[in-house]
C-alpha cells in the first residue's frame, strides 16, 4: 500500500473515526448486512463471506439465523470500507467496481478478494479503509 497517498491530517482523522467507532454501539448484524445487501448486492455479500447459497444472506436480514463469527468478521469490514466509498458516490456499479478491481493502493489486490481469503479480516481494517478513503477523495 501506498502510505504516501495519505497526508498525516487524513490519517489522523481516520484514526479518530476507528477510536469514535471502537466506542459507539456495534451496528446489528441484520442491519449490516442489509445495508450491504442494498450497496452491493446479496450476491456479492454472499461472495464476501464465501457463502455458496444465496438465501443465507436473506435468512441473515430477517434474523432467523445469524452469521458465524468468521463470517460476522467479513461483513462489518466490508460494510466499514463499502459505507465510504458509497456514501462518496451513492452508486453501486463504482462500489462494485472498487471492491472488485484491481487497486494500486492494495498492491493491485481486490479489497473483495482480501476480505473473503483473510485469515483475520480484522488485520485488513486499516488498509483497505486508508485505500477507501483514498479512493473517495478523488
């Protein structure tokens, strides 16, 4: 990753962000993976956390099952770097298209891929939301 890309104020604020979120309430599951499923699709959640059944994801929304911590851990990153890109641009295909795509800030990586073959996901959260908030400035 490119740590030249982000100025100290930018880190800095990310860093504020990271401490404000450690201490709110977590967002519930079934409304991270609803709003993710309104951002990025139900299929793409489900590629996230390597769900191979697509109604997993809908059983997630209306709570009769919860995700597997594993799984729990893949969704709010992907919720945390996807609610900046979107927010930044408030469309789907871009959003798609950044956690698809090769990006010069992961190293080439897809942040889609990262996230879903991640040992840790939670190793990932400073690097791909410096990368989303990257992408979002421009």
């Amino acid at each position: 990753m490119s740590h030249n890309s982000i100025s100290k104020e930018s880190w800095l604020s990310m860093e504020e962000q990271a401490t404000k979120r450690a201490k709110e309430p977590a967002v519930p599951i079934g409304e991270v993976v609803t709003q993710l499923s309104e951002m990025i699709g139900p299929k793409f959640v489900a590629y996230t956390t390597s769900v191979t059944e697509p109604y997993v994801i809908q059983d997630w929304i209306s709570g009769k099952t919860i995700p597997p911590r594993d799984a729990e851990d893949r969704l709010r990153l992907t919720y945390q770097v996807s609610k900046i890109v979107y927010d930044r641009f408030h469309d789907r295909d871009t959003l798609q298209a950044w956690l698809q795509g090769k990006n010069p800030d992961l190293n080439d990586r897809s942040a889609a891929v990262m996230i879903r073959i991640a040992e840790d996901p939670s190793k990932l959260e400073f690097e791909l939301i410096s990368a989303a908030h990257t992408f979002a400035s421009k």
